[in-house]
C-alpha cells in the first residue's frame, strides 16, 4: 500500500459531491419515468455562459490565443475587472491589486498559503462553504469555526470574534453572500470587524463570489469599499455563469499581491487563456445586460421558492438577499418522515420524490443536523416541480 499525507486525514470528504453520485445514480435508474431526479443540489447556475463570451472564446482558439498567460492574468482582463468595481459598486480598484486565478478556489488557496503561518486560527462562521476551512487547513492553519445563529444572519458578528480572539488568531475568512445560506454581512457590521481585527494587526478574508447575485440594496456592496486591506476573492462561476471555465481572481494589497504571484508562478503557471480571453467579454454592455436579467430571474426564483418552503413545513430563518440558495429547517419535516437528522432526510426525499438536495452536514457542526441546503439555480419548471412533490410526501 502507497502511504498518503497525514494532511489527508484532516480533509472531510465533500460531502455534496457524494450526495450528488447517488443522486446521478439514482436519476440513471429513473430516467425513463414520468418522475425523473430533480437536482436542487449543486451550486450551478442553470444559465451558461452568454454568446458574446462563447464567441470569444471560440475567436481566441481560431487566432491562437492560447499560450500561456503572466500569472497574475491578462492584463487587459485585470483592467476590465478594476473599470467593473467602479461601474458597479462605485470603488476604485487599480488593476495592479488584481490576479486572475484558475477559479476562486485557487484565489483562496494561494491567500491561505502567502498569509497564514503553521499553527496560526482563521475564524469562521458556522455554518459556512466546507472548502474554505479546508483551505485554511491545507495552509497548515487551524480552521476555528463560531456557531452563528439567524438573528446574526448565520454570519459572525464583530463582538463573536473579539470574545473567541485568542493569541493564535490570524484572522477571519468570511463570506458574503454566503453559501450555504445566501445572506450577506451588513455593511456596517462589517466595517466593525474589518476594524476589530486590522487592529489586532490580523487579516480580513472577504469570499464574494456571489456578491454579483445581490438582490437587496441594503447588502450589495464590496467589501472593499471599506478599506484597501480587506482581501476579497471573486469569481467568473457564478454571477458570470462560466462555472467549468475555472477563473477567478483575487483583490490584495500590492505587496500580498506580489507574494501571490509567486506562489502562482510555481503552483499554477496562469490561468486557463481560452478562458480569460472569453471573459473579456463577460464586460461588454451586451454581456452585462443578459447577466442583469439572469440576475432578476434568480431573484425571481427566490420569491416565489421561499414561501413555498414554509408552506410544507420546511422554514427557511433568514430570507436570502443574494446567491441562489435555501437554508432551510427541516427538523418538523424529519419527524413527519420518521427520520432522524437532515442526512436521513436527504436520501429519503431522493428515494421518494426524485429530487436531490443538499444535506447540512457539509457545512458545520452547529445545528446543521436540522438544515438542508436547497440550490434555486435550477429553472423555475424545476423548482414548482420538486415543490409539488416534496408537498405529496410531507402533507
């Protein structure tokens, strides 16, 4: 037997990617049925990416546009990204603060690696996106992850993390909005933590990879609108709708802006080229008006899904302001099943109505037992669908 890395050990599985196995498993043997799987499992918006990108890339292959790229990404990409957060959210952005990065998956992972020491804690809130501790931890980190509650909107508070500050702490890794319940920090609240830790002289890691897919004023700002220190990940997966293209990029100061283009250089080379050549033109008018009204669908979706959920017993705390997911309380709904924690639940509901979800187990200990994750970037056909089934078995 070839031995692995202790680190290995420390790794939980995905677990979404093994629902998501029995799940296509389970939809091969329903496929010809009047009730195939409906998957509400997996973070992927139903849209892909838009003509003008699929142009663009296809014009790149044609003209041989793929050799490699400098590490920290095209610098025309960079500039369209800095022009995106001053027309968006008002911020100026220099494109010199920007690295493009194989997905936003890379972007945390050589954040991790470039700040964080052997032994040192990241706070995050529980629950949160499972690979993001698993970053920390492949950094040689410790991941400490604080019970947030709905009334902090599943979110850490500045007063959480000064109370769980200890000698060890490095910083937080936070997520706005977050996945797995699509609620924001608020601004203000923010800002507060942003200056709790800066003055402990730690980091503030911002994932807003949804932040694109805000839906509520209130909540759709960067967080770099409150200080150059605050180090944001985004992504072209999500608001882009370019999931498989792998491409995303991170916001530093100059000098960790630097420290990652070397890690990036040894670990990655560059981003995928095709891709940061089709991006070019996520930015065009065309390409943000089609994202703008894919964004009033996804709203659209939420709106109609939410008092859905509550209708048949499956309450969802905070409503959503951004992202396309429901976290939503199935405790009531397990005792009405005979089952007895949102693991079981999710097998259940696959066995008997043919719809996949996400069990809560992914992401956290604090209470995720009693929470499923239900993704609405499926199409609104889908949604009313698993809503009337899920409404047969739980009446």
């Amino acid at each position: 037997m070839i031995r692995t890395a202790s680190l290995i050990d420390k790794i939980e599985p995905f677990y979404v990617m093994e629902v998501a196995k029995a799940a296509s498993k389970l939809a091969g043997e329903v496929a010809h049925t009047d009730r195939p799987m409906i998957f509400l499992n997996i973070g992927e918006p139903d849209f892909t990416a838009p003509p003008l990108v699929q142009e663009a890339a296809a014009r790149a292959i044609r003209d041989g546009k793929t050799q490699y790229t400098q590490a920290t990404g095209l610098e025309p990409l960079r500039e369209r990204i800095s022009h995106w957060y001053t027309q968006r959210f008002g911020v100026h952005v220099p494109a010199g603060r920007i690295v493009v990065t194989a997905g936003a998956s890379a972007a945390l992972q050589l954040a991790c690696l470039t700040l964080i020491e052997p032994g040192e804690q990241i706070l995050m809130p529980d629950p949160s996106y499972p690979c993001n501790s698993h970053f920390v931890t492949v950094a040689q980190g410790e991941p400490v992850r604080l019970p947030a509650t709905a009334a902090e909107r599943f979110q850490l508070t500045a007063a959480k993390i000064e109370e769980h500050w200890g000698p060890k702490s490095r910083g937080v890794l936070l997520a706005s909005p977050s996945n797995p319940t699509g609620t924001s920090i608020h601004p203000d609240e923010l800002r507060r933590i942003h200056h709790f830790v800066s003055g402990k002289g730690g980091i503030t890691l911002l994932d807003e990879i949804y932040l694109g897919l805000s839906y509520e004023e209130t909540f759709g700002h960067t967080g770099l609108s409150i200080d150059d220190q605050v180090i944001s990940i985004n992504s072209f997966s999500k608001y882009f709708n370019m999931t498989g293209w792998r491409l995303g990029w991170i916001v530093a100061p100059e000098p960790v802006v630097h420290a990652v283009e070397k890690l990036a250089q040894n670990l990655f080379i560059c981003p995928s080229t095709v891709a940061q050549h089709a991006a070019l033109a996520c930015f065009e008018p065309g390409s943000l008006a089609e994202y703008e009204r894919r964004r009033a669908e996804f709203k659209a979706r939420r709106d109609w899904f939410i008092p859905q959920l509550e209708s048949i017993g499956l309450p969802v705390p905070v409503v959503p302001d951004g992202a396309f997911y429901a976290w939503a309380d199935c405790s009531q709904a397990c005792r009405r099943l005979g089952v007895k924690d949102s693991w079981e639940f999710t097998f259940e509901i696959m066995k008997r109505a043919h719809v996949a979800v996400t069990p809560g187990r992914d992401f956290g200990v604090a209470q995720t037992q009693n929470f499923i994750r239900f993704s609405t970037a499926s199409s609104m056909a889908h949604l009313q669908e698993a809503v009337a089934r899920l409404r047969a078995i739980l009446a």
